[in-house]
C-alpha cells in the first residue's frame, strides 16, 4: 500500500484523502475563501470554504485561533446515512460527493450535519445585482439550485490527477484550490492512508485534533496545534 | 453569519418542515385512535389521513426539486425519510380500504402502520446529527407520545362534531392518560438535554416552553377529568382534545423551528502561536 501510494499519480487500493491545517500558521486571510469562490463559482452567501475567527481567554491573557472549515468528508458521513435519494455518496478515495441530479433538496444532510457545511439556495442570484458578471456567467450551473452544495475537495482535479499520473497535494494541477492558495503554508491535502505521504508525515511529527471527533463522524479534516518533542 | 461559531438556529427547514411533523404526527395518532374507538363512523380516520396526507403536502413544498419526489425511495437501507415515505403508501391505502370497506382488521392494520409512521417521523429527527436538541434519544417517546395525544384529541373532536353518540365513555379517560405521558416524556426529554449538552439556548427555548406545554396539558387534564366524573360534559371532552392537539402541534413547531440550534464549531485544543503550549479548547456560543 505504502510503495503503491508514493508512486506519483497512481491510486492506491486504499485511499483516504484528508486535508491537515496547521492552525499555528493560519492567519485568517480569507485566501482560501476567495479562491473557492472563484474556482467553484459559489453564488453570494454560499462559501463551501470559510475561516472562523474563535477568540479564547480573557484579558490580558487572550488568543486568537483562526480556524478553516470546509466539509470534513466524513469517514461515517451522518448526511449520506440521512439522505433519502443517494445523491450523496463517498467515493474510494473518501470523498464525499453530491450526484445533483439524484438531489431532491430536502435539506435532510443540512441538518444532520454537525459542522453546518451543506448550502442550498433556491434561486439564482449574482454578486452585483440581477445579471451575473462574465465570469459569473461562465461558472453558473442551474443543476445547483434547489439542491444541496457543498464542498467537494475540488474533486474534478482529483479526477484529472488520476487520469493524467500526478498526486493531489504534491502537484498543484491536481490539488483542491484553498490548499494551492494558502499563503502562510497552513493547508495540506494528501493520502492519509499512504504512510509516506506529506500528510501522514504531518499527522506522525504533529499534535493534532479532529472537530466534533465524539460524535463518530471520522471527519477527514486534522488540525495540527503542535509539534511533538 | 458565516464566520461566527456559535451554535445558530437552522434555517433550512421551515414551517412546511414543522407542519409535516405536525400534521403527520396527529394524522396518526388520530388513525390509531379510530381503530382504538372501533366506531362504525369514518370521521376520525378520514380525519387522520387528511392530515397525513396535509403533511406529506406542505413537505412537498418545501423541497428545492419537487418533482424529482420520487427519489425519495431510494434509500430505505439507512434513511429514516425514505422509511416515512415507504410507510405513507400501505398507510394510505389501508386507512382508505378501512374507511371504504370498514372491517375488523383493515382498521388495526392502518393503526399499526400509523405507529410505524409516527416512529419513522420521530426517528428522523433523532437522525439529525447536526441538532443536539433533535438528536436526543427521548425525542422518540416523547414524539411517538405527543402524536398519540393529539390523535386521541383530534378523533374526540372528530367524533363529537359528526358522531357524538359514537364517543364511547373511556375516550376522556384514554385522552387524560395520553397527555400525562406527553408531559412525563417531554420533562424526561428536557431534563435529559443538559447532560446531553445540548446548546444552552436550545435548553432555553425549550425550557421557556416547558412552563406553557404543563399550563395547556394540565387544562387538558382538568377539562379531560370533567367528561370522567360527568359523562354528559362532551364538550369538555372536546375541549380537552383541542388542547391536546393544539400543545402538541406548538411543541413541535418549538422543536423543529426555535429550538433547532445547530452543534456550532469548536477547538479541542488552542494552537501554540510562536511560543509556549497549547490551551484548553474552546466553544463559542454554548
């Protein structure tokens, strides 16, 4: 499995792609953000990737912890167990996915989602008014409305890693866009169950946590708060 | 808000969500409750499937795709949704075939599959991982108990406006019991969602409207207890059945619209930033 899965661009039998943020070096600038939006061409209000700002302890002894969210892509996913159509799937490599078409938009996995990352908007609306920019225009998909959205790891470039023999989270072409736009070196995304991969390595030389971990969901989100001694 | 990590209210499902919960709720309880009177009358088991069927409608409106419905069947391996789908067809049909045709059994079959439509409801809202107030496991009784109540009171009601000789004299009796264990089952499920940690505005809601639900489940009680000690008082047996129904379609308007905080966003531990140690978690909001 290990050697299969350094081997550049080709899937290993087994495979779990997660994404490892080192919160130590996030700094809340909203890059990964503004690179979804213009890669998946979300509409307003609806941002697959986002950066909370928590604030912890009281004064003078305050922190500041910037903390990316996006879907976690579950290993138990509660939103494919809830929805009543299969449109929500996970694939081989982990990736939980929305088949839109299957999609009837009861909003069931919204609610069953414990980090509140599914969107769903009715109508089309554009950033600046009625009529979309061109390259609103370019990205609009009417097979998104009326159906739950959400992040899907930039799934179409993992896709074209497969195809074209390179690895997501080494090779930019084949890697999710918030990962390729970080500025400070925070996000990572890579085969975590390939233990020569950049985020296995991570996961080995880190101190690290999974959000909402107790409710069973194996979320495939880590963030790094430490190293280890 | 999208950079806040406080537990929020969801928006997703809306008063349409609600009234299939409170429709679908009733409507069974009420099928259940016409099997229970054996009556010769159909008015509280056509009464039932209207509401069903009132359910099932307003959830219609509210999904985004409503004619791609049919796709909800697909997922009866895992899906409580498609389970409640799957049971409203042999339900309808059977409280249909036992208001058509009547019969010892086609009522009892209905019952039974109106207890499997009210679990099924109930089941859905515990398969909400996202809501700490839905996801509790006494949300189940409490719903399976809620829909009973106001099934019971709506087919008094039913019974009183078209068949008044029919309601038999254990009506009152069964109605005051049923809201009793609304009420037990409602405490138990309020006083199980602090250890459970639920958000503490969820708690707040709630609480909020424990005080109402005991003031109209106790007038229930009250105007239930007059029809047992003088059987010629039907209209308050009939009073009693409006407040049961009307306690039980306002709670879960409360659980499915004010109540529904979702889980919020939390640190297991804070980061070291550039020197010293990491720190206790954090989460904002609860």
């Amino acid at each position: 499995m290990g050697q299969a899965g350094h081997e550049r661009g080709r899937i290993p039998p087994v495979t779990r792609y997660i994404m490892v943020i080192d919160l130590r070096r996030c700094i809340g600038c909203q890059t990964c953000t503004a690179a979804c939006k213009q890669a998946n061409g979300t509409p307003p209000g609806v941002q697959w990737r986002r950066v909370v700002d928590i604030e912890t302890g009281t004064y003078p002894d305050v922190r500041r912890t910037f903390v990316p969210v996006s879907c976690m892509h579950c290993g138990d996913p509660p939103c494919l167990e809830v929805c009543p159509t299969q449109a929500t799937f996970k694939r081989d490599d982990g990736l939980v996915d929305i088949d839109y078409e299957l999609c009837i938009g009861c909003a069931y996995c919204a609610v069953a989602c414990p980090y509140q990352q599914r969107f769903k908007v009715q109508r089309a609306t554009f950033a600046y008014g009625g009529e979309p920019s061109p390259a609103e225009a370019a990205q609009f998909d009417p097979a998104r409305l009326g159906v739950s959205t959400k992040c899907n790891f930039c799934s179409e470039r993992i896709d074209a890693g497969r195809r074209t023999g390179r690895t997501p989270g080494i090779d930019p072409e084949v890697t999710p866009a918030c990962v390729n736009s970080c500025i400070s070196g925070a996000l990572h995304f890579g085969d975590r169950d390939d233990p020569q991969s950049n985020v296995s390595r991570l996961l080995r030389d880190n101190e690290s946590f999974r959000m909402h971990q107790e409710l069973g969901t194996d979320p495939g989100m880590y963030y790094l708060v430490d190293g280890r001694p | 808000m999208p950079g806040s990590a406080a537990p929020r209210r969801q928006g997703f499902w809306d008063w349409r969500a609600a009234c299939n919960f409170m429709f679908g709720g009733a409507g069974a309880g009420t099928l259940v409750y016409a099997a229970a009177v054996s009556s010769p009358s159909t008015g509280p088991g056509l009464v039932g499937l209207a509401l069903v069927c009132c359910g099932l409608l307003c959830v219609w409106f509210e999904i985004g795709r409503p004619w791609r419905a049919m796709n909800v069947f697909r997922h009866a391996h895992s899906s409580w949704m498609t389970r409640e789908a799957i049971v409203s067809l042999p339900l309808l049909g059977a409280g249909l075939g036992a208001a058509w045709y009547g019969g010892r059994w086609l009522p009892w079959i209905t019952a039974a599959l109106a207890l499997a439509y009210v679990y099924s409801q109930a089941r859905m809202l515990q398969g909400a991982r996202g809501i700490p107030a839905w996801r509790h496991p006494r949300v189940v009784p409490l719903m399976i108990a809620t829909g009973l109540a106001e099934g019971t009171g709506l087919g008094i009601v039913a019974q009183l406006l078209l068949d008044p000789a029919e309601l038999p004299g254990w009506a009152a009796l069964l109605l005051a019991g049923l809201v009793l264990i609304r009420e037990l089952a409602f405490l138990a499920y309020l006083g199980g969602l602090g250890p459970a940690d639920a958000p503490a505005r969820a708690r707040e809601v709630l609480a909020q409207f424990a005080r109402r639900l005991a003031a109209l489940d106790v007038a229930a009680i009250i105007a239930a207890a007059f029809g047992i000690i003088e059987p010629g008082l039907a209209w308050a047996v009939g009073v009693a059945g409006l407040l049961a129904a009307f306690a039980g379609g306002w709670f879960k308007f409360v659980l499915v619209i004010r109540a529904a905080y979702h889980q919020g966003l939390a640190l297991s531990l804070t980061p070291v930033r550039g020197f010293g140690t990491t720190r206790p978690g954090a989460r904002p909001g609860w």
